[in-house]
C-alpha cells in the first residue's frame, strides 16, 4: 500500500537533499576554484555573469552579490547578447558562464565571439567535457548532486549549489581586496548598514526652527511653552550667546512642581540638569543611540553641542527609531 502523501516530510526531504548538495560541493571545491578567484581579483575590469533559464536567475544574483561587496559585476542575457548587446563586454573583461549541461545552444553561441575579443571564461558547470567545458578557459566542476523534483528534474539541488559557489566566490574576493563593513555601506546608504554607518547626528536631530532652545534668565511659563510648542519632552539652555549651559527635561519639570514648586516663581537654572550627557553632530547617529540605550535608565532626549558649546539641536529617541537605530 502506498504511503500518503506527507507535507512536513517531503519539505524536510528537500531541504536535506539540498544540504546533502552543499557538503558535496565544498568538498569539490579544488585548485581550479582558487585560480578563478585570482582571475577575478586580477581583471581589471568587470566580471560578467552569462546563464540562460535557472542558471541565469542565479547569475543574476551573483552578479549583485558581487557588485555590493567590492566586484564589479553585472548579468548579460545571452540572447540579448547575440542580437547587439554583447558590446558590454570589453577587453578587460572576464565572464563567469553558468550552465549545468554546458550545451545550452544560445549560451555557447557567445563562446567563439568572446575568444575573439580575448576575454577570459571561467564556466560553471557539471560537465566539464561539455562544449562549454571545452571552450573555457577554467572550469569549475559542480558535483552532481540529485534534483530534489523527483519526476521533472526540474533545477532544485544544482541551482543551489551554483548560489552557493557564487557566494563562496564573491565572499573570498571580499576578503582578499579587504572590503570592508565601511565599504559595503557606501553601496548600500539606504539599508541597516548603511544607516549605521553612514548617518550622523546632524542627520537625524531637531535643529533650527525645531530646536528647543530658551534663555536661563526667561520665565518658567516661557520655558514649558516652547517644550510644548516644539513636542521635545525637553529644552536646551543657553546663555546670551547662545552656549549650553544645561537641559530641563518633562522628567525635571513633574519633579519640581511634585516637590511643591510655584510656576511663578521656580528659576529654570534651579531645575536644569547642569552636566547631562551631549552628543556633538559629527557623531554617528548609531553611537548616540547606544549613549542613550546602554544605560539603568535609557535617555529619551540627548541634546547635541558643536565645537563652540551652542546648542545645535536635540536628539529624540523617536527619530532615531524612524531610521532604524
């Protein structure tokens, strides 16, 4: 009797298969693999992905992947490539073809005009004694490893173990040029890492007319007015020049009147915290959350001082958390 299909299992199957893949072809991974590295540390131009179907989604992705982490990548379709676009391809070039079989026709089609310009293929392939095998200059043999689709053969396994090499590659190349997390950000400003990376102080806080600023010797009510007014859960206080003297926080204003302190008659110097934490605006946005974070009572409002002790603006923890810090 025939055992009833089973969900869970047959997901577990597939990824077990697939991991199977992997160790497989880190284990083939052998001086050929080394070399393509060097080749790519050494072009001096960029390295262009070729795959159709499958293969060429996963080139594409490759080719980002190389792109962010310091190698100039980019995908050319093979087709496109026959009908005018093989122009992108330059002397200084290199190309990493991906094709399982090593026999698609259009894929192979570009094999005699790239020899032609001199640029150096490096193929990924099962087959090594295929046409595309042949032509390369360097081949990088993937194991064969069993498709997880039992009845189609439809690319499951090899197209991850291509991914994986992909990565592998892009990795070594990272470290060998020393590409660093300061790097990366530079091609991603607009990520998590390029956030922290990237952004200052000055970026994020509430300067300007959105600075809540007031003089030491102005009146209480002024004072709870421009609180209110700029929505800071907290003021700046400076002297006739415009230097820091101290912070007066929502926190310090409910104390005082708790205490049993008049409006009419409480002095903001009496109040203000003299000596609170600052943040200058060259500061990045990341290590000024952390001041505020990394402590028995996280602050919600750090006040920012330039150089010259004014007081330039106010850093709210909400504005930090609309950037993702």
């Amino acid at each position: 009797m025939k055992r009833p299909f089973n969900i869970k299992r047959e997901l577990r199957r597939v990824i077990a298969l697939e991991a199977a893949a992997l160790i497989r072809t880190a284990a083939a991974v052998d001086a050929s693999f080394e070399r393509a590295v060097r080749l790519m540390e050494r072009c001096k131009g960029k390295v262009v992905l070729v795959g159709v179907g499958k293969s060429g989604l996963i080139a594409q992705k490759i080719a980002a992947t190389l792109s962010s982490t310091g190698t100039p990548a980019l995908f050319l379709s093979p087709s496109e490539a026959l009908h005018g676009s093989l122009g992108v391809i330059q002397a200084r070039d290199l190309v990493l073809a991906l094709g399982k079989s090593g026999e698609t026709e259009e894929l192979n089609a570009l094999l005699p005009g790239l020899r032609r310009i001199g640029i150096p293929v490096v193929a990924l392939t099962s087959r090594p004694d295929s046409t595309l095998g042949r032509k390369a200059d360097l081949v990088l043999r993937l194991p064969d490893v069993e498709e997880a689709c039992p009845d189609t053969s439809a690319p499951t396994t090899s197209t991850t173990a291509a991914l994986a090499v992909g990565d592998a590659l892009a990795v070594a190349l990272m470290r060998l040029r020393g590409f660093g997390a300061a790097r990366f950000a530079e091609n991603h400003p607009a990520g998590q890492l390029g956030r922290r990376l990237n952004l200052t102080v000055a970026d994020v806080m509430r300067s300007g007319a959105n600075n809540a600023v007031v003089r030491a010797g102005e009146s209480f009510r002024n004072m709870l007015i421009e609180v209110t007014r700029k929505h800071a859960g907290a003021v700046s206080v400076v002297d006739g020049r415009g230097r820091f003297l101290g912070l007066v926080s929502d926190y310090d204003v409910r104390r005082a009147l708790e205490r049993g302190g008049d409006p009419k008659i409480l002095r903001i110097v009496d109040i203000m915290n003299r000596r609170p934490l600052t943040a200058r605006p060259e500061m990045l946005a990341e290590e000024a959350a952390r001041l505020m974070k990394d402590r028995p009572s996280p602050l919600s409002v750090l006040p920012v001082v330039d150089a010259r002790r004014r007081a330039v603006g106010l850093l709210q923890v909400h504005d930090l958390r609309a950037y993702g810090l």
